[in-house]
C-alpha cells in the first residue's frame, strides 16, 4: 500500500511538470488608469495635444504669415530681378539721388588711350554734377566713348569748321559723339565757383538747367571766351598734357573714383581749400 501511494504521488508530480511545460504564459494585464487621472503635458504641447486643430490652423497662419512679410518685403524668393541703373547698350540710365558726401574729396582717374589724366572733383560748390559724374562714371557710361569735341583756338572749330576757334577745350562723354547724346535725363545747374581756367573741368549743357552726361576739360584759359553758364565741377591735377593731346580716335577706356577726406586747415589759412581753389572747372555746350 505504501508503494503505491508513493508511486501515485510520483506520477502526479511528473504530470505537473509536464502540464507546465505546454502551458503558455498569459500576457502581462496592463491596468489602464481612467482619463481624468492621467497627466497631461502642460503649456504649448499641451495646448497641441488638446486642441490639434487649433495647432494646425496657428501652423498655417504663422506660415502664411511669414510668406506675406517676405512678399511685402520683395526679399528671399519674391525679391525682384537686379535692376541695372544704366542700359549700357542704349546708354539711358535712371537718374540718380543725389548720395555723395559734400564733406569728402571725390577724385577721378579717367584712363584713355593715350595716358591717364586724374580730377579732383568739387563736391562742395558743385555737388549735383559731381554727383552725376561719380554716379555715371561708377555705372562705366563713359567707358569706351570718345571725346568728340577738339577746340583749339585759331583751327577750325570743332562745331563749325568754317571758323576758327575761339577755345581750348576737349568735350566728351556723348554716347552718339555727335554732341546730341546724353544719358537719357537732364539737372539742374549748380552755382558756378570759379573761372574757366586751364584744367577746369565743366558741364556741357544746351541751356539752363539741361546738364546730362557730357563735360569738356579746358586745356587751356578760357575764362575770357566762356560765360559763366557751365557748372564748374573739378580739376585736373595731372594729365594736363594727356588732355591737350587729345584726339577725337582717342577713347575713354574707364573711369575709377578714389574717395578722400578733405584736406584739414592749416591754422592761420581759413577754411579748407577746395579741391578746384587752383581754379574752377570750366564746361562747353552739350
């Protein structure tokens, strides 16, 4: 009896360990805590997750938003195609603010093809044609023109060679080189500062107030033959010679502008000397 028992018990045992064997296991329980006891994240994300279409229509205004600033604005993808201030091709340019310093020395290096002739322009007593001539000289509207107009006094006459001249000047910056061209727009006069002296450099004009693109050098005096009609605007201080060489074959290859501070006055001298004090830039007719 007791070996019987004993080998019941055994068999038992040996069938729960089977049965535990080909038992499979239950999946974990996850306890699920009740909506009003979760937490929920705080402050902006917690703003989306409560309201995911009041985040997606602030999405879109923010985004519209930025788009509108840019499209105002004419910058990133909406700013506009360079616009270039001067038409080399027609030489009619869109006239300009005036933006130099009238406090600053402006100098010219106008190089030609036979030598180099620098200006010290006079942003003080003629700032509008100095202005104009920094601005064109910048655009390169002079590169490549000639200077179409020779006066010599005794030969003949670069207008009317049936009669001798009564001049000494070269006058260039016609993009026709017949003394018709100019940049497309015309200002006004600035008050002539000094006289028509070898070296002046001058505005062409057809009368009052209709200034453009050209400017005659004076290479030699010519205070006593030219009224004082023309706006004075600089000064050659080297390459006189260059100028009174001048052929009308001869071009104006480019022009570079230096800027400078004035000179500071020496005590006892006044006011600062302009940069036309050695005499004043004379200017012939358009």
């Amino acid at each position: 009896m007791p070996k019987t028992a004993s080998k019941r018990a055994r068999a038992r045992r040996e069938a729960r360990v089977v049965r535990a064997h080909h038992t499979t296991l239950d999946r974990p329980i996850t306890r699920r805590v009740p909506a009003a006891k979760q937490r929920r994240p705080r402050g902006f994300a917690g703003f989306i997750a409560r309201y995911p279409w009041a985040s997606t229509i602030f999405t879109v205004l923010v985004v519209g938003g930025l788009v509108g600033v840019l499209y105002v604005n004419h910058v990133g993808p909406f700013a506009p195609p360079p616009v270039h201030p001067c038409n080399l091709k027609t030489h009619v340019c869109q006239k300009p603010a005036v933006t130099i310093d009238k406090h600053k020395l402006y100098v010219a290096t106008v190089k030609t093809s036979i030598g180099t002739i620098v200006i010290n322009l006079d942003a003080q007593n003629a700032p509008l044609a100095t202005n104009n001539f920094v601005y064109l000289a910048n655009q390169h509207f002079y590169d490549g023109l000639t200077f179409w107009r020779i006066e010599q006094k005794g030969k003949p006459s670069g207008l009317d060679p049936s009669t001798p001249s009564t001049l000494d000047l070269i006058q260039g910056g016609d993009p026709l080189g017949t003394g018709r061209g100019g940049p497309g727009y015309s200002f006004n006069d600035d008050p002539v500062v000094g006289d028509y002296v070898a070296g002046a450099v001058a505005m062409a004009n057809s009368g009052a107030n209709t200034n453009g693109s050209q400017f005659f050098i004076c290479t030699a005096d010519d205070s006593s033959a030219l009224a004082k009609s023309y706006s004075l605007f600089g000064h050659v201080v080297s390459g006189l010679d260059i100028a009174q060489k001048m052929t009308k074959s001869d071009k104006i290859l480019g022009i570079t502008i230096v800027v400078e501070n004035l000179p500071t006055p020496t005590p006892g001298n006044g006011a600062t000397p302009s940069p036309t004090s050695q005499g004043a830039t004379p200017s012939p007719t358009k």
